[in-house]
C-alpha cells in the first residue's frame, strides 16, 4: 500500500513538473512570437523608410538632371 502511495505521489509530481515546463515553454513561445512581430515591423517600417529615401533621392537626381538639360539647351540655342 506505501509503494502505491509512493508511486501516485512520484506520478502527481512529475504531471506538476510537465505541467510548469508546458507554461514555462507557451510563455516563452509567446514572448519570441511577440518579439517575431515587432522586428517585422520595425523591418517593415525600414523598408518604407528606404524606399522613400530612395525616392527622394532619385526626384532630386531628376531634377538636377532636367536643370542640366535645360542648362545644355539654353547654351545651345545662344551659340
């Protein structure tokens, strides 16, 4: 009768063991899901910035290009 005693005590620890590993595991599951989405966000939010900085920088090159070529055709047309 102890061994039975003994063994259903042994068996109701280890389920609390398993138990507590489970929620240990599902919080930290969670804790890098969370942190997964935050980087693509930030990554996200990253790539807009770049593209629009790449915009800009290619409408101002454009501009810069269109004033030379304005420039080149007022000089061509006074010579």
């Amino acid at each position: 009768m102890e061994q039975i005693k003994t063994d259903g005590e042994q068996a109701r620890l280890a389920e609390q063991k398993a138990n507590l590993a489970y929620e240990q595991l599902a919080k930290r599951v969670e804790e890098l899901t969370s942190l997964k989405n935050l980087q693509e966000q930030e990554l996200a939010g990253q790539s807009a910035l770049d593209i629009s900085e790449e915009k800009d920088r290619l409408q101002t090159r454009l501009t810069e290009i269109e004033q030379e070529k304005n420039g080149h055709h007022c000089r061509n047309r006074a010579g």
